[in-house]
C-alpha cells in the first residue's frame, strides 16, 4: 500500500478531488475516537449523526470502488487516539505515504503537523477545497487595507464582489442595496404556517447502544430511533430543494422571529450538512441566487440567506485562524459564574430560555436568535464563564465545529473579545424579547415589569450590565440610546435595578 489518506469526521466530500479516480495504491481511513467523543461533553444526536454519516460515507466509497479502513468506536484494535491509530495503520498496511485534508479545527492541525514532523515518510496537507476564501484571507483583507476594526459587511461586500453574486450586470447590488437586514426583522403571527419538516428519519438504535457500550459520556436526547439529519449528500441536497421551496420565501421576513409554537420556522437547518461538508457553499448560496432571479423568493430573503453563507460564515472563519490559539480564553469582563444546572435539564421558569434550551437538548439545534438573543444574551448579562459558554455550546449543538462556534460564541454571544469580533453586545432586556416572540404570555414572570418577584430576570441584568461595564462600553455608538436612558434614570430607579440584578445573580439555580 502506497498511501494511507486521512478523512475526518467533518471531511464527507464526495466531490473532492480525491475521488475523481479509484487508485488501487490508495486507502482511505476513517475513524471513530474517543479523542473526538470526549474532548468536550458532546449531544447523543452530534455523535450519533457524525458516526451514521462516517458509515455511509464509507460505505459509499466501497460502493465506487475505492479502498477503505474504518475504525468503529468498539473495534478492539482501535486506540482511540489519532496519532496511535495513525501510527498503527501506517505499520500495518505498509504505506510509504499520508495525505490529510487540512483540519478545520486549531486542536487537529496542531495534532497533524506535530505528527507529520516526526514521521520518517512523506506527509501532505491537500485542501478540503469547502471553503471560499482560504484560511488567512479575511486577515489579509483587513490588513491591505489598514483596518483597525474588522466588521463583516465591509468583507461580505468584498466577497459579493469578486464572487458576482447578487450582482446587476454594471456591478451594482442587486435591488440597488447591498444589505436588507432592516427589512428582515418582523415577529411570527402564526401565519405563513412552518413548512413540514421533509427531512427523511433514521433509526440507529444499535448504533448508539455500541456507542452507549463504548463508554462514551453524552447529554441530550439521542432520538436514535428517529433521527432527522441527513447522512449524506443525496439527502442533503433533499434538505436544500425543500428549503428553496418551502422556507426560503418567507426566511427573510422571520428569520429574527422566536415562537413556542414553531421550532424551525423557515429557517434552512443546512449548517450540519454544510459543515461536515456534504454540501459546499457555493452550491447553496447558487441554489438561493438563482430561486432571486427566477422570482421565487424575494430579494429580502435571498440575500439574508446568502449574506450568512458568503459573509458571516466565511468571515468567522478567518476571525478564528487568525486569533487562534488563545481565542477561546478571552474574558473582557472578567464573568466567571458557573453554567446553571438548568443548561443540562431546561428546567427554568423563563418561558423563553426553557424553550430554546429545551429545544437545543431535545433537537441538538436552535436557531441563530434563540442562540444569540436568549441563550447568549442571558448567559452574558448574568456573567456567566464565557469558557464554559463556549464549551455548552460546542458540545449542544449539531453544527458547532469549534472554527464556526468559537467566534460566534465568545466574539459575537459574550462579546469576550472585547469588539474585535462583534460592533457591540448583543444584548436586550425583556421588550425584545417580547416583541420577537410569543412566549411571554405563558411565562411567570412579567415582560414589562423592572424590580419585583415577577419582574422578567432579563430587565435588571440588562439595567445593571450596562451600569457595571459603563467604562468599557458607554462610548460605543451602538449604545448611545440605552446609555442615554440610563442616564436619565433617577439614582432610585437604579439602585433597584442594581439589587434586584445581584439577588438574580445569586440565585440563578431558582430562576
């Protein structure tokens, strides 16, 4: 055997160039490791959904003839540990070469390049060929152009630019405008109804009592014996058509949008299939231009969609490789209280927190707002750890690799790096919250109340956060409306603030 090449569990391409033509020389390696179960305490379903796509993937290639070597979690020569594995399938199958496609995680390319340099045969990083831009390019963009402050809409526009999306035949955006954020920010009614939920079901029971058996640490619901996420290409672009056709019309108007009564809304939940790389971007943000131009989707919508692919996906990225390593321990307010139990169970009284929670254990995703605008805005005006933020986050949630979760968690939810990620805190008190959703109705405590037993937790914290990080934050233009109410508060209004703010601090475990 001449060359072993290296898939991760992120790296389910078919479409890579790797694959264009069977080799008999070469042999593909996957593997199932307790190194990538344990690092962080993961959902069932992320573990689950990752092994059942590995199988497929690897089965799939069998099927086109190519060569392969799949390690399960259980089989007794797995050691459970990349460079072992590595070490072990090299001896054993007699290569004299290793190809890998380059990480998309910090913690793997560090593993991979520390292990190539001890190797006494040749070893080669080829690129997954998923991205737009390559690693260090959002860098280079802001650096070319002197930027002290990186913000995304300078580089999205960049990137609708050099790649002619949304663009009129002059050069021009497309509707005359190259952001309609504004236009997207409308509550749910009720009415347009949430498409139905085409994405097919899968029973993997006997996967996950193997995975049960090997020892691996979970939490969440592992809905083995119906799980909705694709496992493979065919079915992730199932996935796209039904959401060109179904969500993406009415995206763009509720995309801001939280219900109890709807969990999807319109939103496309592709992230896990472009992330293990089933999909690749281009093709989806392709998919949502040409649904523009053909009048199938309004304009609002298209480019709200295509602006998180081309942009905000794209620009995290770079934010993470060019701040790693050490992103993960930024801390800029200094929040060091512990994750409430709450986070594991979803037992909270805040009608809107236990339904995104809820949803996150249950379904292994929440959309982007219940992330951000509940979730994260909680865990931030209550000064929750922001590591340990990070870490819920990376292990709740499907899609979370930590090169796209780590900068929207500690960048933009908690704002941890200081601004260099977000223009401001993403924070609101209980009128947002309110206004976007239908859950204050059913919840104990009262939206419009500031100080009291049933005032709504959001209120104080966000009264008092602003108080207690004035020096850090109160020149942000951003927030020169709050500040000016703060402002005008009298010195009464917000000592009451400030101690129903540390009673709620004191006492998250009972909210």
């Amino acid at each position: 055997m001449a060359c072993l090449r290296l898939l991760l569990g992120d790296q389910l391409d078919p479409e890579h160039p790797w694959f264009a033509a069977k080799r008999d020389d070469v042999m593909y390696v996957l593997m199932e490791m307790r190194q990538e179960t344990d690092y962080v305490l993961h959902h069932a379903q992320k573990i689950l959904a990752i092994f059942a796509a590995m199988r497929r993937f690897a089965s799939q290639l069998r099927e086109a003839g190519h060569r392969v070597c799949y390690l399960a979690i259980d089989d007794p020569a797995n050691r459970q540990s990349l460079p072992d594995n590595l070490t072990r399938l090299l001896h054993q199958h007699g290569a004299s070469e290793l190809e890998y496609q380059a990480p998309d995680e910090w913690r793997l390319d560090q593993q991979l390049r520390q292990y190539a340099a001890q190797q006494a045969i040749a070893v080669r990083c080829v690129d997954s060929t998923h991205f737009l831009t390559t690693r260090d390019e959002v860098a280079r963009f802001f650096g070319s152009r002197g930027s002290e402050r990186w913000t995304m809409e300078v580089f999205y526009r960049y990137m609708r630019q050099r790649h002619g999306v949304l663009l009129e035949p002059d050069g021009a955006p497309m509707g005359g405008r190259w952001n309609f954020d504004a236009e997207n920010r409308k509550p749910w009614p009720g009415d347009p109804p949430e498409p139905p939920d085409l994405r097919p079901t899968h029973d993997h029971s006997v996967l996950w009592q193997t995975i049960r058996d090997a020892g691996v640490a979970s939490f969440g619901d592992p809905d083995a014996h119906a799980l909705r996420w694709p496992l493979d290409r065919a079915e992730a672009l199932q996935q796209l058509d039904a959401f060109i056709e179904h969500g993406l019309p009415d995206f763009g108007d509720y995309q801001d949008a939280i219900s109890a009564q709807a969990s999807r809304l319109f939103h496309s939940l592709l992230s896990f299939a472009l992330n293990v790389k089933m999909l690749s971007p281009r093709e989806v943000i392709t998919r949502a231009e040409q649904a523009g131009r053909q009048g199938l989707a309004p304009l609002a919508s298209v480019e709200g969609f295509i602006r998180q692919i081309l942009g905000w996906r794209e620009y995290v990225r770079g934010v993470y490789w060019a701040q790693m390593p050490g992103y993960e321990h930024n801390n800029a307010f200094g929040h060091t209280r512990p994750l409430p139990q709450w986070f594991w169970t979803g037992s909270t009284r805040m009608a809107c927190v236990r339904t995104a929670i809820g949803r996150s254990l249950a379904n292994a995703h929440a959309h982007h707002i219940e992330r951000l605008m509940v979730i994260g805005n909680f865990a931030l005006l209550a000064g929750l750890d922001p590591h340990a933020v990070h870490q819920w986050y990376l292990g709740v949630y499907i899609d979370a690799f930590e090169w796209v979760e780590l900068p929207n968690t500690v960048g933009m939810s908690q704002f941890a790096d200081g601004g260099l990620l977000a223009t401001k805190p993403y924070i609101s008190a209980a009128a947002y919250l309110h206004r976007m959703g239908d859950h204050c109705g059913r919840c104990p405590y009262r939206h419009d109340q500031p100080t009291g037993p049933r005032a709504c937790p959001f209120n104080a914290l966000y009264w008092d956060f602003l108080a207690r990080n004035a020096d850090q934050l109160s020149a942000n233009p951003r927030l020169e409306m709050p500040y000016r109410q703060l402002a005008r508060m009298p010195a009464s209004r917000r000592n009451a603030l400030a101690q129903q703010a540390d009673a709620l601090r004191c006492n998250l475990e009972a909210l």
